[in-house]
C-alpha cells in the first residue's frame, strides 16, 4: 500500500495538519508530499488536504480532487470558521463532491485555523460602521476570529492523528 499526502495552504495551518500526518505515517513513509501534482497519483492511498475558500476547498485542491479515482482518499481541512461540527460537515461534504470516481473515503478531519491580522482589522473597522451596516455582526466575526488564533493546536493534531490511525486500521 502506498501513499501520497497532497495539500495546498496559504498560511501554513493546513500545512500544519499535512506535517502530523507525514510524521504519524512513518515509518511506511510516502510516495509524494506536496501542494496538488500528478506524480501522487501514482499512490493507492491519498491524503488530501485544504483550506476553505468560500465554504468549500480551494480551487488548487477541487482541481486535484477531480483527477482522483480508484483511490482511498482521507480528506483534511481548515476553516477559520469553526463553531459547529456540522459546519465542518457541510464543507466536508461539498469537498467530497469534487472527488472522481470509484474512491473509498476512509476518514476525514477538520479543524480551525487562525486568519491573517489583516481580517482582524477588518472586522474592527466595521465596528465602527453604522449598526444597519453591521452585517455580519463584527463583534461575533471578532469573537471566532480570536477563537481561531491558537489553532491547529496540539489538541486538533492528536485528533487528527488518531482519525489517521483509525483509517489506517478501520473498526
Ligand atoms: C480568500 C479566503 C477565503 C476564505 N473563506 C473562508 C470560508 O468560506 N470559510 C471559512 O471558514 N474560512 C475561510 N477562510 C479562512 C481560511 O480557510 C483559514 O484561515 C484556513 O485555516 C487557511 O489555511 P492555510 O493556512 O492552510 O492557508 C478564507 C480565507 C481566505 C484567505
């Protein structure tokens, strides 16, 4: 059985999230760890990894995912959203929408991940902003945003890593 850990990440969480899981796998090592290539499709098992743009993966990973068939698949992201389970769930679900045919889901994780500063100030300037204006309500967007500063933390990686294990040796 070989593997490939495929991801793309902007600011480095979901990058984050990919180091886990190279470093949980050894020593059975993989084929290719890197942003979206053909060369991990050589792989029988892919993990896939993506930050959310827009409630669903980013464009690099919905172009891999499309290109994957025949494969296991475990699917990971980050979100700067985080709340609700079922929020993940609903990306989750959209994401797995985007993978070809004949693939076997064999888990999946998600986890927040802090934003730039840059939205910080952002929703602080809307503060400001008549209360008509305030949509969405800039105190709650402030209060998630801070919620999502500490993350990937070490809590989000052992949940990640056991998620891998159990597909690695499914019930
Ligand atoms: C252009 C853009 C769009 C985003 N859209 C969403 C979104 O729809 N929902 C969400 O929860 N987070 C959204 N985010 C937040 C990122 O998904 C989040 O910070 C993620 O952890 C970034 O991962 P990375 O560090 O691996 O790039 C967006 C971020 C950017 C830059």
């Amino acid at each position: 059985m070989t593997c490939a850990i495929v991801y793309s990440s902007r600011t480095g969480n979901t990058k984050r999230l990919a180091e886990a899981i190279e470093a949980s796998l050894q020593p059975q090592g993989c084929l290719y760890v890197g942003p979206p290539d053909e060369a991990a499709l050589a792989a029988d098992r892919l993990y896939i990894g993506f930050w959310t743009d827009k409630g669903t993966c980013d464009a690099d990973v919905a172009d891999f995912l499309s290109q994957v068939s025949g494969k296991e698949v475990f699917l990971f992201g980050t979100a700067g959203f985080g709340g609700e389970p079922a929020y993940f769930e609903s990306i989750l679900n959209r994401v797995a929408q985007c993978l070809g045919q004949g693939n076997t889901l064999i888990g999946t994780f998600m986890c927040q991940g802090r934003m730039p500063m840059a939205v910080r100030e952002r929703y602080e300037k809307m503060l400001s902003a008549p209360a008509s204006h305030r949509m969405p309500d800039p105190r709650k967007m402030l209060e998630n945003f801070d919620r999502a500063l500490p993350h990937p933390d070490a809590e989000d990686l052992a949940r990640l890593k056991a998620a891998v294990a159990s597909g690695l040796n499914p019930a």
